[in-house]
C-alpha cells in the first residue's frame, strides 16, 4: 500500500507539473490597437482645440494602420496635428502610442473633419460694390468648407462693408471678399493731428491714398511737402505718430 501510495503521489505531481509548464511555456496574445481607441483620441483632440468655437463636427473618415500591435499596460494615445490646420477639412497626423508610459508607436493618421457653424450668408444675390446692410443678410448653419474658412460669425461686423466680388444668394460671405468703405480719398485735403508727450499738433495736409477708418495712408504735409504715413480717424481726420 505505501508503495502504491507513493506511485500516486508521484504521478500526480508529475501531472500537476506538466500543467504548469504547459501554462508558462504558452505565448502571450497579441494586444492590438483598436479603431475606436483612435477615434476616441482624435474626438479629445478635435474638442480641446475648437474649445469656444460653437463648431458642430463630425468625423467623416479616419483611416489607421491595421493590426498594431502593442505590449500589455496602460495606453496614452496623443495626438499630433499640423499648427497650420485650423480644425476641419483633410489632414494627416501623428499618432504617438505610450504605454506605460513609454512610447511604443509613432503611427501616420488620415482623417477627414466635417464642420458646421453659423454664419453670414447672402440673402440675394450681391453684386461687386455692394455697400452691405441688415437686410442683405442673415445668419444660417453651413459647412465651414463651404466658406473655406473665412466665413464670418457676426452680422455686425460685415455691415456697412462693401464687396469686392459679387456674392450668391444663400452663399457665405467670406472675410476676403470685404473691404472698407473709403471715407477719405486719394488727393482728399484732410487735417493731420499728431501727439507726442502731451503736445498737439495740426496741419493741413493732402491724402495721398484713399480708406476707410482705422486704415492707414500716406499723407502729405503741405506746408514741408514731407510724405509719412498716418492713420484714418473720421473723413476729414488723420492722426500721425512721431
């Protein structure tokens, strides 16, 4: 009996043995990186830099290296992205992958960004020349491409504009198509103020450029016939630094 004793004994360490080092000897499964890992980090991305822009975003396509492979712990997934891209439209990134804190992957991104905004459209048709009012106006939802991001969030801030080139009815009015209204123009007599050091001067001077307030021309000094360059304040006024 105590040798059959010891027989079983043996044998079922031998077993519980065998069971072990087939458990150590198994590989370990790869631990891939998922699609939504990645849209999640982009998501993060896409609201801390549009953070106060009123944006409503979509991302229309992403595409992602397949089957990355990475070692098990804690993932940081951080984006990188162009300084010049303004938050919509096509653009390639970087991805870099940590993992436990250390970087395992510096991976290309690919994704398309959708972006819409309220904006200033046309309510008709504006030709060229334009003198904008309220009424021309209104303020829609639209695609920030369709503006190619130039578009304008304000109606107060176009008013009183005029256009450069005619703009469509029910079209965004872009921030290049505008232009100041000129309150002074070329070869104008205007009054040319300068301050320095709680001193005022005026003087009779020659506008030798025209624009609207708050642009600056160059002016002549009719008495010195000196030309510098002075700042619009009204349509008579100009104010010059010395």
């Amino acid at each position: 009996m105590g040798v059959l004793r010891s027989l079983w004994i043996g044998l079922l360490l031998s077993f519980v043995l065998s069971l072990s080092a087939g458990a150590a000897g198994k590989p370990e499964q790869p631990q891939f990186l998922t699609e939504g890992e990645v849209r999640t980090a982009v998501e993060r991305y896409l609201t801390e830099k549009l953070r106060g822009r009123g944006w409503q975003t979509t991302i229309s396509q992403l595409a992602i290296p397949q089957r990355v492979s990475l070692p098990k712990g804690v993932r940081d997934l951080e984006i990188v992205a162009p300084s010049s891209w303004d938050g919509w439209g096509a653009v390639s990134m970087a991805l870099l992958v940590r993992v436990n804190g250390v970087m395992e992957k510096n991976l290309p991104l690919r994704l398309t960004v959708d972006a819409r905004t309220e904006m200033v459209v046309a309510n008709r048709q504006l030709l060229a020349g334009t003198v904008l009012t309220e009424e021309d106006l209104s303020l829609q939802q639209r695609e920030v491409a369709q503006a190619a991001g130039l578009h304008v969030s304000a109606i107060e801030d176009v008013v009183g504009m005029k256009l450069r080139s005619m703009v469509r009815s029910g079209a965004p009015v872009k921030s290049n198509q505008l232009q100041k209204v000129p309150v002074i123009n070329n070869g104008q007599l205007v009054t040319i103020v300068a301050e320095s050091a709680g001193f005022r001067m005026t003087v009779t001077g020659r506008a030798k450029g025209s624009g609207g307030v708050g642009d600056i021309i160059k002016v002549e000094n009719l008495n010195s016939r000196k030309q510098f360059p002075a700042r619009i304040v009204d349509s008579t006024t100009v104010e010059a630094g010395f």
